[in-house]
C-alpha cells in the first residue's frame, strides 16, 4: 500500500506542478501544464490584431503540438503506474479520455495547419480567427474536464489509502 501512495503523491505533485510560465521544451507536460500553455496561446490567439494572425498561427500550431507530445509522455507514466491501482473498468475509462483528447489534439492540429490565412479579406479572416478560438477551446475545455477527474479520484484513492 505504501507503494500505491508514493504513486499517487507523485502523480498529484505532477498535476500541481504548474509553474509561473510554462517552458514547453518536449517532455512531459501534466494535464494542468498543458491547460496552462494552451490558455496562454488561446490569450495571444485571440488578442492579437488580424495582421498578426498568421505568425501567431505559426505558433499556435507549435504549441498544440508540443503539448499533445507533452501530455502523452506523461500519460504514458500514468497509465504505467495506474494500472495496478484502478482495476480494469476505471484504467479503461481513464484510457478512453486520454485517447479522446489525443484525438481532439490531432483533429485541431490538423484543422489549423489546413487553414491558410495570409492575403485573406479581414471579415474572412476575422471569421477563421473564431473557429479556430473555437477548436482551441474545445480541446482545454476536454483537457480540464479530465483533469478534474483525475484530480478528483487521486485524492479520494489517497484518502482510502491513508485510511488503512
């Protein structure tokens, strides 16, 4: 059992460990961290003037996928981890919403970066600018849901563990 909560004190610490600025640089990204990056890119995204949105397209686009590689390093210790702990049913609803962000991730990626933005008419681009605000906010609203839950079941497994 001692085993078990090292494992989850981990995996909490990693969960909280979002630090003042995010430096996404390919390694593990926890769920908060990648929340954190994408409301940073969503923020700059969604202020920047219309003649400013093809680089920050460029950006946007590196963010997304530093923090889908990010999350399924860090998935990967999770799943890894959480096996011998959550039992069957829970380990396949925790795979279930790790593959469907990763799916959500791809199908943004692959949204954004189809869409070319240089030499557009500004009501045109203003136009693209939301849906693509859209795709962006799907996909932290899915990573935050997750998060939650997670969070939820780590401290309530922590509890019970404690409670031995």
């Amino acid at each position: 059992m001692a085993e078990h909560k090292e494992t989850i004190n981990r995996t909490l610490e990693e969960h909280h460990a979002v630090r003042d600025r995010v430096e996404l640089t390919g390694g593990p990204v926890s769920d908060f961290e990648a929340l954190f990056a994408l409301s940073q890119a969503y923020a700059s995204w969604s202020q920047c003037p219309p003649e400013e949105l093809a680089v920050r397209h460029a950006q946007l686009l590196k963010t997304l996928e530093l923090v889908d590689r990010g999350l399924k390093q860090h998935w990967a210790y999770e799943e890894k981890a959480m096996q011998p702990i959550f039992g069957e049913t829970l380990m396949k609803a925790f795979l279930y919403e790790h593959h469907d962000i990763a799916g959500k991730l791809k199908s943004a990626r692959e949204i954004i970066a189809g869409e070319k933005l240089q030499g557009l008419e500004p009501q045109v681009l203003l136009a693209k600018k939301t849906a693509i605000q859209d795709i962006v906010n799907h996909v932290m609203q899915a990573i935050e849901e997750h998060s939650n839950h997670e969070d939820m079941i780590f401290k309530m497994l922590k509890k019970g563990l404690e409670a031995e």
